[in-house]
C-alpha cells in the first residue's frame, strides 16, 4: 500500500472522530463510521431515483373548456313582485271600522292597479301626513284639517273628493245625550266634553272655535275634555254617558246611525257647524305622475262599474269628484283666526 492511498483511508476512517473533536463533544459517537459508512452505499440509489424523475414525460394537460360567444342564449327573466300599493286612511272612524268599511273599496284597487294593497292607520292625523310626507303611502284619505296643515307643511297634493248625497260638504255636529238641558254650547260649561283628534277639524277646531267666543279655553270651559281619536269613539262616549257633548263629523254620523239605529234614540244633536269642504283623497306631491293619474282615473270613474258601486255605497258615498283647493279657503280661515290649545 502506498503513503498515499494510506493517507486517503486513514483521512476517511478518522474524519468523524475529528469532526466530533473539533466541535468539542468530550466522548465521541462510535456510531458514526458506520452511518457514513451506509449513506455512501445509499448514494447511487438516490441518484438514480432523480435522474429517473427527471427524464420522466411531463403529464398530459387538459384544454380548457371552449366559449363560443357566438352561440347566445337569453337568461331567464325573474320573477318580478309587485309592489304594494300603500292606502293610509285618518282614524276618522275606528281602526276595526275602518277596516270593515274601506275592504271592498280597498280591494277594488287592487284589481284595477294590479297590485296588493296594503292599509296603513295611525292612531292621530299627524302621524298620517307624516308618512305621506315621507313617501311611506301612496294614496291617502284625510281629513279637512289635515290637508290644510299637510298643503302648508310639504305640499300635500289634491287627488280627489267624495260626493255624498249631491254635496261635498260636510259639517260638524254638537251632540249630547237625548236627555240633556243643553241646548248650545253655553249650557255645557263645567261638564265633560269629548275631542276627537288634536287637528280635527269638526271634533276639535270648531267646537273650540265656540268655546273661544265665549271668552275661555276648552280647559278653563269645561270639567274635563279627553280625546277619542275617531268620530265614533266620539259618538258613543256621549251615548254611554262617559262625556256630556262632542264635535263630530256630520258624515260619521248619519254613517253610524246607519249602522247602529239605537243611537237615534239615545243622542241629539244642538248645533251644526257652517258647511265645510269635504275631506279629501289625497297623495305626496312627489308621486308619480303616471302613478297619481292612474289612481284619479280610478278612483273618477267608480260609479261607472257595478264592482265600484258597489265598494262606494260601502263607505256611504255616490261617486269620487274632482274639486278645487278654493273650496278650503273657509277653514283655513277658521283654523289661522282660533288658537286650539295644547295637544294631549
């Protein structure tokens, strides 16, 4: 053996031992010849796994899919919801009346816009012409007072009017028991009097109106006042004895005499108010104007159809009208001359 082949095994069997040396270990692993030893054996192996890998053809790629974009087809179309048709109506009568009376009229709508109604009440007026303010109904019916504070607030726009019996007036009555001395509005001072809402106008403004010129405020007037929130509440506070006089709507009135004629018999009425403007259909000024003249074309044109005939003798009217805002000047008079207190 030469010194020169020596020197290359000795270098190779002592390269652990140095190694661990130089790294300062104190007992040296025995173990390390014989894993280096095994990894050279292990290296032609792992050569040839990698050249093997290596040479190997690459794998087959899928074409992506094809577009033709001269093949086009129409997507299907939706299905559209109809939107509601909103219908706000003043608590001039009760939230149950109301519902029974305005059903037919209500569904008459619906089958000539095509679209579902939904009926919107409040328990005030004011509530009312905020929503119609705000966009959140469509179509509303109010009360005089109440379109005369909506024109003034927000523009709130004239649709139509309701024709009863020839007229579109209406007035406001002072009732009181059938039994009463009372015979004006004098005889009912230091007693119990009924409101109906705090802008009504024949359930608050006028009655009040009377109360002013005879030098004193409903609350100095009279024992006590509470508010009803509709003519018949109004109505039958004074026949069950609970108030001893209100200002009620005329229309209401002869409507709940109608429906109910033991009422005749326990109520009567002592004054009637000038005529006034009937209450009004109405709508947001910001509606549009296909939609606005669609619904006065409706609403006009009823008493041409069994169907609306038979929706208007619902609610105690001939047919809807056109009518001119002038018709109000009188209650706008009456509303700015009186100071109506606070409200409840």
């Amino acid at each position: 053996m030469t010194a020169q082949k020596f020197q290359r095994q000795t270098i190779c069997k002592d390269f652990p031992y140095k190694l661990a040396h130089k790294q300062g270990q104190k007992s040296l692993d025995k173990r390390a010849p014989i894993l280096y030893s095994n990894t050279m054996r292990k290296l032609p192996l792992l050569f040839l796994l990698f050249w093997l890998v290596a040479c190997a053809p690459a794998p087959a790629i899928k074409p992506a899919a094809v577009v033709d974009l001269t093949d086009r087809q129409p997507l299907p179309t939706p299905a559209l919801r109809e939107t509601p048709l909103r219908v706000a109506v003043a608590a001039v009568i009760s939230p149950k009346g109301t519902v029974e009376s305005y059903a037919e009229l209500l569904q008459y709508l619906g089958e000539k816009t095509g679209r579902p109604i939904e009926l919107v009440q409040r328990r005030i007026y004011m509530e009312v012409n905020n929503l119609i303010e705000q966009g959140e109904v469509d179509l509303a019916f109010v009360c005089t007072s109440a379109y005369i504070v909506g024109v003034d607030d927000f523009g709130m726009d004239l649709l139509t009017a309701p024709q009863v019996n020839g007229e579109t007036i209406y007035r406001s009555y002072l009732i009181v028991p059938v039994d009463s001395q009372a015979r004006d509005m004098a005889d009912l001072q230091n007693k119990v009097f009924a409101f109906t809402d705090p802008i009504s106008l024949t359930g608050r403004a006028y009655p009040t109106s009377l109360v002013q010129q005879l030098g004193a405020t409903p609350e100095e007037f009279f024992s006590r006042i509470f508010f009803t929130y509709s003519h018949d509440e109004a109505i039958y506070a004074v026949a069950n004895g609970l108030a001893d006089g209100a200002g009620v709507d005329s229309l209401i009135y002869y409507y709940a005499l109608a429906r109910d004629p033991s009422l005749g018999e326990r109520l009567k009425v002592i004054h009637q108010s000038p005529p006034f403007g009937i209450p009004p259909v109405v709508v947001n000024p910001e509606l549009r104007p296909q939609t606005k003249a669609e619904l006065q074309a409706i609403l006009l044109e009823m008493h041409t159809d069994p169907a609306g005939q038979q929706a208007l003798a619902a609610i105690g009217v001939d047919k809807f009208v056109t009518i001119e805002d002038s018709v109000y000047e009188p209650v706008r008079a009456l509303m700015g001359e009186f100071f109506f207190g606070p409200n409840p």
